[in-house]
C-alpha cells in the first residue's frame, strides 16, 4: 500500500534521528532493556500495590534505555558499551565479587580440576558450556535471568601452575569479565580465593532488576565455590550426583 512503512523501514526512519554520539548502550543490552523492560512493567502492574509501581517504574526506565540507547548512568560514569564507538569500562565502575572457601585438598589437585575449563559448567550454576580453544582460549556461554544466553571468548592472561589462574573477556562478547582464582595452602587444605570483575548485562539497572528477580551474584559465587568443595572433598555434586554420564567419564577426581 502507497505510503506505508515496512518495519525494517520504520527502523531506519526512527534511527535516522537519533543522535548517535548520545547512545551508549550497544544493541544487545537495548534488547535486553526493552524485552526485560517490558515484562517488568506488566509484573508491576498485576501486583497492584506500591511495592509493584515501583517495580513498573523500573522496568520502565529500562524500556526507555532500551529504546533511545542512552543510560544516565553510563554517561555519568563515562562508560559505552555502543557498538559504534565502544569504551572498556573501567575495572574500578565494574561490579566486583570477592569470595574464598577453605577445601581440603592439595592446591594442585584443585588446580588441575579448575584449569580443565570443561569441567567448571559441573559447579558453576549458570555456565552451560565451556569450549577449550586452545591452551590460552575459551568460549563461554552462560545462562542469565530471564532464561537469555550470553556468550564471550575469554583468554587467560596470567597463570602460576598450582597457585594462580587469572583471565578476562576479550573482544565484543556479552559481558565484559574479568577474574583471578588463587589456590593458597592453610591449616586443614587450600584456600580457594576468587576475584570477579564484571559489567552486567543491562547495565546497573540490568543488576538490580536480577537481584529483584532472584539473581544475586554474590551469593551465586558462593554457592558454586560450595559445590566445587563437595566435588573435590567428596566427588559429588547435588546437581550431578544422580547422572550416571558424569561418573562413566571419570571427571570427579579422587
């Protein structure tokens, strides 16, 4: 019909009056805003109390990031995830994850089993997959709120044998990470210590929305280090343990 738009012609209309400088979210995390956005605002509603205007109220903002590409916060902070002229953020605007666990178990053994990045998917909730590349390459994909899959290539860029394995993100994957995992002889085994560094997807409002929901990453850290302990002290885990599969291939150490 004469005069009418196609959406793909809608879209490049709507584009066109944007200006680009201002937008400093890259499309993924638009998406991200806009679909997670607008499930929130629908949740809030049906609540019909204030606890869940406020929750509309959220998830309005992240319709509105979603849709204009801008985040107050980001340009506060000086930060872009935008395609078009992509910023690193910086370590110090990342969210950061400290937590250690004590396992009775020598730091090499530890080692080993955490360095074959193949096997971390058995303690790490919400990893799917970990596919090795090469000796310093991976490629993750991981499960985030909502049931949307991120992925990212990772690289290590320092490691001890049985002491210190430490890697970071590299090129335009999902989420910018980086991390470090150190495995110190205590009293009664090895000390397990990690650092995380990361820039949720969505943003800090994209963080808030998931503790809301359920996701808090701190606690998920801890959880994982405490599944990786029953792995190693006693070659289980809740959530493998009744998978003949994982026994048969021989991955749970001894």
């Amino acid at each position: 019909m004469a005069g009418t738009l196609t959406g793909r012609e809608r879209y490049r209309t709507y584009t066109d009056d944007i200006d680009w400088s201002s937008v400093n979210v890259n499309d993924r995390e638009r998406w991200v805003s806009t679909i997670s956005g607008g499930g929130l605002v629908a949740y809030g509603l049906a609540r019909r109390n204030w606890g869940g205007l406020a929750l509309a109220a959220l998830g309005g903002i992240l319709v509105y990031r979603g849709v204009t590409g801008r985040c107050p916060a980001y340009h506060a902070l000086g930060v872009s995830t935008n395609n078009l002229g992509r910023v690193k953020v910086r370590t110090d605007r990342a969210i950061k994850i400290e937590k250690r666990i004590l396992v009775n178990r020598s730091p090499d053994k530890l080692y080993r089993y955490w360095r074959n990045f193949e096997n971390l998917p058995r303690f790490l909730k919400h990893v799917d997959s970990v596919k090795v590349k090469d000796d310093r390459h991976s490629h993750w994909v991981v499960r985030a709120p909502l049931g949307i899959k991120l992925e990212w290539d990772a690289e290590i860029i320092s490691e001890i044998p049985n002491e210190l394995i430490g890697w970071r993100s590299v090129g335009q994957g999902d989420v910018d990470n980086a991390g470090s995992v150190r495995f110190v002889t205590d009293v009664g085994g090895t000390e397990v210590r990690v650092i995380l560094q990361y820039v949720p997807p969505g943003g800090l409002a994209g963080a808030a929305m998931a503790k809301i929901l359920g996701e808090d990453p701190e606690e998920e850290v801890e959880e994982d280090l405490r599944r990786f302990k029953q792995i190693m002290e006693r070659g289980e885990s809740p959530a493998t343990l009744d998978q003949p599969a994982d026994r048969a291939a021989g991955n749970f150490p001894s």
